[in-house]
C-alpha cells in the first residue's frame, strides 16, 4: 500500500448507472484511495461532458474604469525591474483570483507615463499590443522601434527581446494579450532579463520600422528574407488605415451586390502572417469586426475562448445568457462554447467609422492544431 498521504475521497452513492453500495465496495473505494486510483464510473459526466463546460464565465470591463486605475497607479507604481511592466491584467471572476481572462488568454492594461521606459526582457509567451486609442510609445522588439499609434495591431511572437519607451509629454494606455495561461497550464515557459537601458539608436522614434518597410507591402513578399520561427508573422505592425480600408470595402462591395462580407451588415478581417498567410502567431488569432448601425450577428458558438475590446461605436453583446451595453474600449470575455452575438448602435457620435468595430482574440491556432476546433450556430 502506498505510504502518500492520498487526496483522493471515493463516495459510494446509489444512483443509475452506479454498482450497488455495499461493504464491499466500500472496502473497494478505500483500496483506490490508498493507491491514488480513481475509477472512470465515478468522474465520466465531469471528464466527458456532452459539451464544453468552461470554468469562465461570460465577463465585462469597462474602459473608463480601467483607465482610471492605470492612471492612478501610474502615479505610484513604477517602471522597472521586478514588476516590468505596469500591467494590470484582468482577472475572470471564475477562475480564483488569478490574473487570467480565460483558462488559455491573458489580457491587460498597459500604461506607461511621460518619458518612461519599460526595461528589456523576453519570454516564451507569444504576445500582441492592440492601441484602442493615443499615440507616442515605440516598442523596441530585437532592436527594431515600432511606432504604436491608435487601432495599430502589433503582434510579437515569444522569444524576442522587446522593451517600450515612451517619446511624448502624454501618457498613453494599451491592451496588452498573451498566452500566459496556456504556456502556464503546459508548463513551458521560459523568461529572461535583457538589458535594463536603451541605447540611443533604439530610441529613435521611426513613422515606421524596419520590419514594416520590408514586409508591410500587401501581396509582395521579400526574396531576401525568411519567414519567423514557428510560422509567427515577421511583420511587426498592422496599421490601421489598412485594416480600416479594407473593412471600408467590404461593406461597399455588399452594398453594390457583390458580396463579401461574412453576414449581412457584417465585415470581418483576420491579421495573417504575410509570409505564409496563417495566423500571425501560433497560438493566438486575432481578427476586426465591423457591424453596421442596426445590424444584429447571427449567434454562435464556438470551441476556445476569445476576448473581444470595442474599438469603435456602441451596442449591445450577448454571451450566453449575458446581456452588457458596451462602448469604446470596453473589453469583455466569450467562454468556450457559449453562445455570442452583437447588435450595433453606433453612429457618428461614437464611432469614427460610422459602425460597431470589434477587435478579438482568440485561441483558436491551439483548437485547430490539436483538432479541437468546432464551430456552430446556437
């Protein structure tokens, strides 16, 4: 017999399906217990439901009030090593207190003050910056300054060294996602310290990278370069005005007759790796929606988990059996097989499109590479 304390607790119970409670299957139960066994009849409806139960629930943020916060802490916290950074990550009421948005994504505030610079590190965690609004700060991934500025999609796979400064008299406030759940969960991470300065040729405030002018050229891919590691996209920011313009055309060719949108009233684009046209990086799928004043999204659901931040305009979100009024910058979490849906009420007020834009992320690579992925109307 085992001489390890057992955590396991074994509870005979009479139910259908169940073998009939007797001393000797008492005696059973306490067998397994001592050996750290636990027996399938017992546990089948938690470990095989007939559908995904997420331990997430369906959960909003509203912008001004992270806002607030990040301003305030920006006031009192500072910027160095051992914090790194002055993120301020959400935390899904179910999943205890850690700092996780969904069991598989990590999303954040980021903030940095007037002059500041965020020091050099890395890690194996693949991760993105989306800019919901102001301009100023550069990231600096292996030594190339990237300009951030409003509705700018800038994804960074793991491994790259990478810091932030800040050029301007203004602070200014990011969404910041990462795979820290899943890297966490799987036990592969990995991070490391860089240097704790810039130097002055990385301080350089560039209209735009490096990795821009050799890759940022749509349907024109550079002879002299190779793609990134692991398939993750070599371009380090999507501008917006691209993003904007093509989102433009879409709903123009639907209201010509010509299609192109993915529903009625609804355009939607996906940030790919110019190289390869996948996802720009491995475990993260990022995508902008734009729905039209008065449309309404057809429900659906899908296996993993996103979150979504409102870019543009106002309306009303559906998740489950959640229903939230949303507006710019408000972020909010759709779990695993839950139903989702929009109905925009944007105008010219609030939106600088006219439209409901919604950027999301997603773990969507992981689903697919493991063959996980199921999609389907509610």
């Amino acid at each position: 017999m085992s001489t390890i304390r057992t955590p396991v607790r074994l509870q005979a119970v009479s139910a259908p399906d169940q073998p009939d409670v007797t001393p000797a299957l008492h005696e059973l139960y306490r067998g397994f217990e001592e050996e750290l066994l636990v027996p399938l009849w017992t546990e089948i409806g938690d470990l095989m439901p007939a559908h995904p139960r997420s331990r997430a629930v369906a959960h909003l943020w509203h912008w001004d009030n992270l806002l607030k916060l990040a301003a305030r802490a920006g006031e009192i916290v500072p910027v160095g090593r051992g914090g790194e950074r002055r993120a301020i990550a959400l935390a899904n009421p179910s999943l205890g207190g850690r700092p996780f948005a969904t069991p598989t994504l990590w999303a954040a505030i980021q903030y940095l003050m007037p002059g500041e610079d965020a020091p050099e590190h890395r890690h194996t965690q693949h991760a993105f910056r989306f800019v919901v609004e102001g301009s100023g700060v550069w990231t600096v991934v292996d030594g190339d300054p990237v300009p951030m500025n409003r509705g700018d999609f800038l994804p960074q796979a793991g491994w790259n060294w990478h810091a932030h400064h800040n050029a301007t008299t203004e602070p200014m406030a990011w969404l910041d996602g990462l795979d820290i759940p899943f890297q966490y969960v799987t036990e592969a991470q990995f991070f490391e310290f860089g240097r704790d300065e810039l130097s002055e040729a990385e301080r350089t405030t560039p209209e735009r990278s490096r990795s821009e002018r050799l890759w940022g050229h749509p349907g024109l891919r550079p002879l002299s370069a190779t793609p990134a590691p692991a398939g993750d996209s070599p371009l380090l920011a999507y501008k917006w005005e691209f993003t904007d313009a093509a989102l433009a055309d879409q709903l123009a060719l639907e209201a010509e007759g010509y299609g192109g949108t993915v529903e009625p009233g609804h355009a939607a684009v996906r940030f790919a790796n110019p190289a390869t046209g996948g996802d720009v990086l491995s475990t993260i799928r990022a995508e902008m929606h734009r729905v039209v004043r008065g449309a309404e999204t057809a429900p659906v659901r899908e296996t993993g988990s996103s979150v979504y931040q409102v870019f543009n305009g106002a309306g009303t979100v559906t998740v489950g059996e959640t229903t939230w009024s949303v507006t710019r910058g408000d972020l909010f979490v759709v779990p695993s097989w839950e139903p989702f849906s929009v109905r925009s009420e944007a105008g010219s007020a609030d939106s600088d499109s006219g439209a409901m834009d919604l950027f999301r992320f997603s773990d969507s690579p992981v689903f697919e590479a493991l063959r996980l992925d199921r999609r389907g109307n509610a």
